[in-house]
C-alpha cells in the first residue's frame, strides 16, 4: 500500500520535522510505502483560475510544474496524507497553494452530493487523512476550536472530492495533544483504505 | 470613518474584483472614504506587505472579499493573512474592525462556512474587532461582468450589498438579518433542475468540440473502480 504525504510541516521550524517524522513513522508501521513531498520546497505555482482544465484541455492541468507528477502520484495512492501547520483553522498558504491546484482531478460536470453541488468525481482517489499540527492543546487535549475547523475542513474537502474515507488528527508541541488520537486515526483510515 | 476593501484574487475578470469595486463604490456613495487593495501575487516583492501595513495603520474598518477555492481563501489570500499575523506588532496596537465576504460558485452556505470561520480566527489573533462575515453563493454566472449587467445572477448580491454598507457605514457587525439574508441560493428552482440545466450547457459543448470529459490522464481508476 502506498501513502502520499503532502506535508507543509517544514513551515514550523520548531515542530515540524519531529511532527513529520511522526506521522511517517505510524504510516509505515502499517505496511506502508511512505513518498513525502515537502510543498514548500516544491515548484508548485498558483492556480491562476483560467479554468483550461475543465474543458479546453480536460482533466490536464497546462501549468507545467511540479503538480503535473504529484497529481500522479495522488491517483496512485491509497492514502493521502495533507499535513500542515494549522492556520487560522486552515491549512497553511503553502498546502493550499498545492490543493487550491486539485481541480483537475474532477470532471467539469456538476452532481448532487451531500445534498449539494459539487463537481463529478474523475478518479477513484485516495483515502484522505488530514494531520494538523497545533501549539497548544484546547479542552480536552482536542487541539481547540481551530482544530475543529481543520477537522471539518477535511471533510469538507472529502466531499468536494467524493473521498469516501477521510479523518483529521493532531500532531503539536503540547504534550496534551496525545500520540494516541493520531496513532488511532491512522489505524482507522488504514482499516478503511484497505 | 477609513474603510479599507482588499480585493481578495488575483484571477483575471474575477468576480471578487466585481464584488469589492462595487462594494467600494457604494461606501464612497455612502459618504466613507475607501481605498481598494488588491491581494499581491504569490512571488510579490515584500515591499507589498509594507503597503499593506500601511493602509492598514491609516484605515479604521477593513473589508475583506475572497473567493471560496475547494471551501477555503485562495492560497495568495491565505498567505497575505499569515504575512500579516507575524508582522502585527508594527501595527502598534492599531486594531481595524474587520469585516468579511466570502462567495463562490455553489450555492450552499455551508461552502462558505470554513473560510468565514478562517477569517474570524484571524481577526481574533490580529486582536482586531470581529464584524461578522457574510456569503452569497451562485456567483459563478456574474462571470467579471459588472453586477447590474449580470441581470438574475447578481440579483442577491444587488439587493444585500446596501445592507452590508450600512452595517459598515455605521461601524457595527453585520446583524443576524444581514448575514441571514445575503446567503441564500440564488436559483429560484430545485438545486437538481439547476444541474441538470448547467450540465446540459456543458455536453453542448462536449459533443460540439469532440472533447473527452472523463479522461483520466494521470493515470488511475475510474470513481467506483469503472
């Protein structure tokens, strides 16, 4: 089985490399094959919107970077891992530069999901796990109201891309944020992407 | 009262750019005195933030308007917030209301949700007055024109925008009715029907260009493993 890792934890000098390094860890004491990319160091523009991907080219992004091989390597995986600082309850600029790029992953026909309108799903993708890494633990040890937000972004981003299967957990300096939320998170969407 | 609107897209003809010049003539005609700011690229020098910072110091009510990518500000957006986050301290204390609006194609509220929650977090953490934020959806049609050119499709934004003035012109948040009424689905029939008619547009299209929609030219399956 193979995880893609989209991390922009390198983003948090103080915390990000220990944050990554435990999050790569789990996965592959799972039986997975670990391929990190680090967006930050990525040569990734941003989207500029022009919308070529929907029907003048479909499903090809024309921007010719780094995302052209990531886009594979996603349709290749079983589970994609975003991992990020949290910001302002979202994912840093970095990732969401990458993720802002997903649009071609979707067919330019609209659906019914959820009760809503979204974009047809082009590929069966990946299970989705959402790490974010927090400062300080909220009540509970949860990570807080912005970790909150984050976990209802993911799912909101598993709808937007008809994931079936998709979590949130939290990595952070506070030994509050307990390795087992994570260490339980990555067991359940493994049991789910196999 | 110094109202500060940030055009939050660097998309050409973008219908934020719509929103927020019309947003800012409207406080100007309400007697306020507006500057209009766009987000910088990506790769701006950093002397951007420096211009930012300083309409910020000089403004006292901020105005964001982004659009929503995937549920969320556009990663140029993103980053100008976090920019501003570190460099707070040279704003000295000065804390601008801040108000938000966030609008996208789909015409759910809940696809605003997450970005209006990102943009009052960011408030909290700048120490500046939450104002309150509103969303209107199915704005994909206005297609950068202006809103009175784009007939039903900026009907909503049309008929909300003068409360969304009045609420900043006075420097109070945005009432519940406010918020309330902006985000409502424009389509005045059966989101399916909406769809259907959207779709039908599209394989138009397909059928007269010969385009292949589903192609999958990364590789991989199908959705449900076709």
């Amino acid at each position: 089985m193979n995880a893609l890792v989209l991390s922009a934890l390198s983003m948090d000098e103080e915390h990000g490399d220990a944050a990554l390094e435990a999050v790569e860890t789990r996965l592959r004491e799972r039986g997975y094959d670990v391929d990190t990319v680090d967006v930050a160091a990525a040569r990734v523009a941003p989207c500029t919107g022009c919308g070529r991907c929907g029907l003048k080219t479909p499903g090809r992004c024309v921007v010719k970077d780094d995302m052209q091989g990531i886009f594979r390597r996603i349709v290749a995986s079983d589970v994609l891992v975003l991992a990020t600082p949290v910001r302002f309850g979202s994912y840093c600029a970095e990732l969401k530069k990458v993720i802002d790029r997903f649009q071609p992953l979707m067919a330019p026909i609209y659906a019914v999901r959820n009760g809503e309108m979204h974009f047809r799903g082009r590929y069966a993708l990946p299970a989705l796990l959402g790490v974010g890494l927090v400062r300080e633990a909220g009540e509970g040890g949860s990570g807080g109201a912005e970790a909150d937000a984050f976990r209802f972004l993911i799912g909101r981003l598993a709808v937007n891309l008809d994931v079936a299967h998709a979590a949130a957990a939290f990595v952070g300096g506070d030994e509050r944020l307990a390795r087992a939320e994570l260490d339980r998170t990555v067991d359940a969407i493994a049991r789910e992407a196999s | 009262m110094n109202v500060l609107v940030i055009d939050g897209s660097r998309r050409a003809k973008s219908n934020t750019g719509v929103i927020s010049r019309d947003l800012a003539a409207r406080l100007a005609a309400a007697g306020l005195t507006v500057d209009l700011w766009r987000v910088p690229k990506w790769d701006a020098a950093p002397t951007e933030l420096d211009v930012a910072l300083a309409k910020l110091a000089a403004c006292d009510a901020v105005v964001l308007v982004a659009p929503v990518y995937l549920d969320e500000l556009p990663a140029v957006t993103q980053r100008l917030l976090e920019s501003l986050h570190e460099r707070r301290a040279e704003l000295n204390g000065h804390a601008p209301l801040f108000y938000s609006v966030a609008h996208s194609g789909f015409p759910e509220p809940i696809q605003r949700r997450a970005e209006l929650a990102s943009m009052r977090f960011f408030a909290e953490q700048m120490g500046w007055p939450w104002q309150g934020g509103v969303g209107f959806g199915g704005t994909s049609p206005i297609d950068g024109r202006p809103l009175e050119e784009a007939g039903m499709f900026s009907r909503q934004l049309r008929k909300c925008l003068p409360s969304v003035v009045a609420d900043v012109a006075a420097g109070r948040p945005f009432s519940p009715d406010t918020m309330a009424r902006c985000d409502k689905s424009p389509f005045p029939v059966p989101l399916r029907l909406v769809v259907w008619v959207v779709n039908a547009g599209t394989r138009k299209t397909v059928r007269t260009e010969s385009l292949e929609l589903e192609d999958r030219v990364y590789g991989g399956q199908a959705p449900g493993g076709g």
